[in-house]
C-alpha cells in the first residue's frame, strides 16, 4: 500500500475568479496587478478601472514562475489573451521577479490604493498583515499614502506564523479562527512573539494538559497584541481597514477589534488581492496618460 501522504494543514484555498457582467472585448484598457508575496501571489486584470478577473495562489519557491502562474490562473477563467495587456504593474515582496511587467510600486502604495476601491474612499486606517511582515498604513481619500509603520521582518503576528501554528497544531487553517473560540475563556496570551520560541511554548502547554483549542486561543490573542502594538504607533483613523490573508481569520481580527475600539470596514471582495488592484490602478492612471504599451 501506498505510503499516506501527509496532510498539509497549512495549505488555505486557492481561487480565482471572472466578474460576469463584464466583456473585456468592450473595454479600452486592460491593466494588470500581479502582487508576489512570500506566502501567497495575486493576480488581477481590471478592464477601465473595474476588477474583471483575478487569481489568488500560494507563492513558489520561483518569483518569476509564480506571477506567471498566478497570471495563468487568472486568465484561465476568460477568454482574454495575455498579450492584450495595455499594461502591468508588479508589487509585493518579489515585484522585481515579474517578468512581464512594465514596473513596479511599492506593496505599501498598492494596498493603500487598492483598500480605497475595495473598502471605499472613506477609509483612512490600513492594517496590511502579510505572509512576513505587518503594516499600518494612513492614507487620503484618494488612496494615497500620507503615513505608515511596518514591523521588522519576523514571522510573529503574520501569515506564515499563522501556517506554522496551524501545522504544529494539526489544524486546518482555514478553521483556526472558529476553533479559537471554543474555549471557556480566552487564556493568557502565548508570552514569546517569535514563532520559533512560541512554538516551543505552545507544546510546553500542551503537555501541561491544555487543549488545542486553548493552545490556539492563547497563540490567536498573541498576534492581535503584537499587531495592536504596531496600530497603535502609527494611530488609527475611522475608517479602518485590513488588507492580507489574516483578514480572513476571525480568530485574531475579532480579538483585536475591541482592542482598537472602532468597528472594521467591511467589504464584499477577498482582502487578499488589495495589492494587486492597486497596482493595477496604477497602470489604468498611466494608460490613460497615456504610458500604455503600443499596439
């Protein structure tokens, strides 16, 4: 019999996605924002300013190949050839690894840009939490950037913290947060903010009798600590917004909501591809100053 393979518990749901009430055959500019973290990459393609399609997929050990992939995927859900592209952005941790692009901005400009479409103009406070790092970031109106503080590059209170909890632990990631509540009460935060020290910790208590549950209670309280401590520097402004993968965890979002004492934007689109819009609304400003590739 065949050796079972390893359940992967960290691995979170791919997806991409087509807006059907669009036709990119009817639009005057295709602009693209391809955003390679170190966790996960996205892809959007925005037709006039207007999200058409987009694929959200875990980063490779190959920056190049993951945009790429990530592109694929999004198209795979049209009909558009890649080469109708009028022009492509590249942001996050790998932008420089886009291979296709026609330059690259900031993750941080991005995600402010790209919370003003997806939240709406009226947010001020983005909280960025990524694969590696976390970022509070103040903004206008129109989405630009007028502030902004990012944590030193740590796993501590990121996605890949959250992956290597969720492993260690033998839950599923995408049922972390729920599970963090079936407690009695929340216990003490896990005292270390590295993960390899936290870890260690986490099975301490395990072994004292705690249950997994409790475990990841205590891990989940950690993080909206840590992050809370990074939002409180840079001050929040109504309204606040998050951006990033750990958007989707209930488990540490809703403990650190209270903390920061206003409520949370809400939005109808996956908070992951934020960076991605942005900087495919980067490109739509330059197509229609004209910057656009020539056909």
């Amino acid at each position: 019999m065949a050796e079972e393979q390893k359940q992967e518990f960290w691995r979170w749901t791919e997806s991409n996605w087509k807006n059907p009430d669009l036709d990119w055959k009817d639009t005057q500019y295709v602009t693209v924002g391809i955003d390679v973290g170190s966790v996960s990459s996205q892809a959007v393609i925005m037709t006039d300013g207007k999200i058409y399609a987009y694929a959200n997929m875990r980063t490779g050990s190959d920056s190049p190949n993951s945009a790429r992939n990530a592109l694929a995927f999004a198209l795979e859900a049209t009909d558009m050839p890649e080469d109708r592209m009028d022009y492509c952005i590249g942001t996050g941790y790998g932008r420089v690894n886009v291979p296709f692009a026609d330059r690259t901005v900031t993750e941080i400009a991005c995600h402010a840009r790209g919370a003003n479409f997806i939240y709406g103009p009226q947010v001020r406070t983005v909280l960025d939490v990524g694969g590696q790092d976390i970022k509070a970031i103040q903004c206008d109106e129109k989405g630009k950037v007028t502030n902004f503080l990012m944590n030193d590059k740590c796993a501590a209170g990121t996605g890949r913290g959250m992956e290597v909890f969720s492993d260690l632990l033998g839950v599923p990631i995408n049922e972390v947060g729920d599970r963090s509540f079936n407690v009695k009460e929340d216990p003490p935060a896990v005292s270390s903010t590295c993960v390899v020290y936290a870890k260690s910790e986490a099975t301490g208590l395990l072994r004292k009798g705690w249950s997994t549950e409790e475990v990841l209670a205590a891990y989940c309280k950690a993080m909206a600590e840590r992050i809370y401590s990074l939002v409180e520097r840079v001050g929040v402004k109504p309204e606040f917004a998050i951006t990033g993968g750990m958007a989707k965890n209930r488990g540490v979002i809703d403990r650190l909501m209270p903390m920061i004492g206003i409520e949370r934007t809400q939005t109808k689109w996956d908070t992951q591809i934020a960076g991605a819009v942005g900087a495919a609304l980067f490109g739509y400003a330059l197509c229609q100053k004209g910057k656009g590739r020539k056909k």
